[in-house]
C-alpha cells in the first residue's frame, strides 16, 4: 500500500462521520428555525445533496473525480482518479496542514480546452497511512519552498 512517493487514499470512516455530524447539525438548526416550510424543504434539500456529494468525493472516493492516489517525484505531482483517469498536477497555496486534517488542492497540468482545473483531497489521520502522509507533507514543503 505504501512506497516512499505514493500516497494511496482509503474511505475514511471518521471523515463521514465529521462530514455526517456537521449535516445532521445543520439539518437540526434549518427545521428548528422560524423559515417557512418550503424554505426549510429547499434548504433540508440542498443539505442532502451536498451530504451525498461530499461523501461520494472525499470520503468513499467513488465519484469520478475522486482522487484514489496521489504520486510524487522531485519534479511532478501525478492523481490517479476513481474513473483511471490519470494527470499531472502541481500543489495549489489552498493546501492547508493541520495536526487533525490536511486539505490538499492541486491545479491540473495541462487541462483540456485551457481550463484550469483543481482537485481536493481530504486527510484525516488514524488509517495506517500516517507515515505516508509525514512524508508527503514533507514534499509539500519542499515543493513550495523550491517555487519561492
């Protein structure tokens, strides 16, 4: 599962339990509210959906843009999606290292059309994988050390 220059992502069960506890909280505080019912029927609405969404992106990893592996060398970032797809990426400043979580978000080399095209992925410790993820964070470092 694990080689010094992959990261190989895994369906993180208390990351759907944050991103769980967070709706159900919202969901609480919208009915609880004085709205009308057909505002708090909207708003339960779009909960749903982003709660559906998030977990199939960032926690269950099936949607197709889900990143499934992330790869790295000295000189280039590589994702492997849940659709195959593989694609060269750099670390965007919108990663963020905490000691609970770390948001990663990288700008796609080269999209089609001229687009420019990023990714997330969400890390949350406790999966086997924190010796993976040190040594990313290191690379991380580097990585924006190297372009400043």
């Amino acid at each position: 599962m694990f080689r010094p220059d992959r990261l190989v992502l895994q369906v993180s069960y208390p990351l759907a339990g944050l991103v769980i506890a967070v709706h159900v909280g919202v969901t609480a505080a919208a009915l609880l509210s004085a709205l009308p019912l057909m505002l708090k029927l909207l708003l339960l609405a779009v909960l749903v959906w982003q709660a559906v969404y998030l977990l199939r992106r960032y926690v269950l990893l099936t949607h197709p843009c889900a990143i499934r592996e992330i790869r790295w060398t000295e000189l280039s970032w590589y994702l492997r999606l849940a659709d195959g797809a593989e694609l060269e990426a750099h670390p965007s400043p919108g990663c963020r290292v905490y000691g609970w979580i770390t948001l990663l978000r990288f700008k796609v080399i080269s999209p089609a059309a001229g687009q420019s095209v990023h990714l997330n992925a969400w890390l949350l410790p406790g999966l086997g994988t924190e010796q993976a993820i040190r040594r990313m964070r290191v690379q991380l470092i580097h990585s924006f050390a190297s372009r400043n």
